[in-house]
C-alpha cells in the first residue's frame, strides 16, 4: 500500500491537441486569405480551425489559445494576423515532438 502512495506522478507536460497536427495547413490557407487586420469573432475562429466555439472559450480562459482583444464586456475577436502567429507556433512544436 506504501508502495502505490509513494509513486510520483510523470511531470505534466503541455496538452497537445489534434489541432497541431492541422496548424501548418490551416496556417496556409490563412496567409493566402483575406488581410491580417481583420477581426475574427469566436464563432468565425472555430469554423476557421474546425473545433468547438466552446474550446476557443476554455482556451481564451486557460489562457492556451491565441491572443485576443476585448471590444467590450462581451465583445471579443481575435486578430486574423495573431491568430496565424500562433498557429505557426503550434505547426513549429507538432514538427518538433514529431
């Protein structure tokens, strides 16, 4: 029974997600679209990146996802031109770990 008490636990490491595995892709798509100063509301993100508007919320809270600016007090969008950055960051781990 000690024995199972004094096991460590493995060091926590960053949560991938299966979006890494598409960044370079939609990351692509991105830079050949419309201009980087154009504001993206969540909804737009999550049909963008193909996942749940609810992970873009959990990762705006987490502070995982990319940046964003607040237009108000229920006014958030994400920068077309930040939105890439971070998704070139993700494409760039997924190269490495792979």
């Amino acid at each position: 029974m000690t024995e199972l008490l004094s096991r460590k636990h493995p060091p926590t490491t960053k949560k991938r997600h299966h979006l890494d595995r598409r960044a370079a892709k939609i990351a692509a798509e991105m830079r050949s679209a419309a201009d980087g100063d154009q504001l993206l509301t969540t909804k737009q993100l999550a049909a963008l990146l193909a996942v749940s508007e609810q992970l873009i919320e959990i990762w705006r809270a987490k502070g995982e996802g990319p940046e964003w600016v607040s237009l108000g007090p229920r006014c958030i969008r994400y920068k077309r031109s930040t939105v890439l950055a971070w998704l070139n960051t993700r494409a760039s781990k997924n190269l490495e770990v792979a």
